[in-house]
C-alpha cells in the first residue's frame, strides 16, 4: 500500500492504494466519490469517464498509482459552485438524456471532453465522440440533444423524441 496523491474536483486528496487499484475503486472506496459507475470492468461501457488532465478517461482502466499528481474531475465536480447542476448535467436533465441514470455520469463527462475541445460540435461529431459510452436506455437521441444544448447551439432540427 502506498498513499497516492491528486487533486479530485478541484481538491487535493490522498488515499491508500495498492499497485493494482484502479481510479474508479480509488475514487469510489477510496474518496467515497460514488458518482463514477462501474458498468463493465472492462474498459467498454464508458460509465467510468472521468477528466484526467482535461482528458476523457475510462477510470477503470487506468491505476491510481500511474496518476500520482493528476488533476482529476468526476461527475461530483460537474455541479456549479453553489451546488445547483452545471451547464451539462442541466442540459441532460432539461432534454431527457437520461433514463435509468446508470450511463450517466460517463456521459456528461465526455460530453465535458468533448466540448473543452470542441465547444460547437456538430451532431455527427457528438455521435462519434460518444462511441465509447454506451447507453440501453435512450436510443441516445435525446443525449445528443443535450450536448447541442449543453455547447449553445439550437436543437430543434434534431426534432423530438419523447422521454419514455
């Protein structure tokens, strides 16, 4: 076991790691930062992303100790200053692109990555950028409403697609 060190959501935290956790463990059982799912364990689901150094990062795959020093943001560090929802997370809520919640917090995070790089994506480019988060919720319609919204761009050519 070794302490690892980062700054978590703008924080800096240590916790005990062994060689092999990974961030998703040490950000859930060792910070208590639950927002961050593990969906797969294998790197495919995306329910895991989180910000490395501004980067979408699939938490799970990645060891605690190789991020020694890292500026990692979850979900948790998403919501405004005063604890109201962020820009993203509004928009998700806003454009229903969300059902069951459980790809969520993968989502709004590489939506995040997506829009640090681009700030203006088109709907094509959103699609791609979230080939790596799955969702068997949404039909994922309603997601890419919400990262339009989210980068202040016009939904309405998207159409409509009702919650179910």
């Amino acid at each position: 076991m070794a302490k690892v060190t980062m700054t978590v959501n703008g924080k800096p935290v240590a916790a005990e790691a062994e060689g092999r956790t990974l961030l998703s463990q040490y950000l859930r059982e060792g910070l208590g930062l639950t927002g961050t799912h593990i969906g797969c364990d294998t790197s495919q689901c995306g329910a895991c992303v989180v910000l490395v150094d501004g980067k979408a990062v699939k938490s799970c795959s990645a060891l605690a100790m190789d991020l020694e020093g890292a500026e990692v943001r979850t979900v948790e560090g998403m919501a405004n200053p005063d604890g109201s929802l962020g820009t993203i997370q509004q928009a998700f809520q806003d454009h229903h692109g969300l059902q069951c919640g459980f790809c969520t917090p993968g989502m709004v995070m590489s939506a995040a990555a997506l829009l640090a790089e681009n700030p203006k994506p088109s709907e094509a480019e959103i699609r791609h950028y979230l080939e790596g988060n799955l969702c068997r919720c949404t039909g994922y319609h309603n997601i890419v409403k919400a990262v339009l919204s989210a980068s202040g761009q016009d939904v309405s050519q998207l159409g409509t697609v009702a919650a179910e």
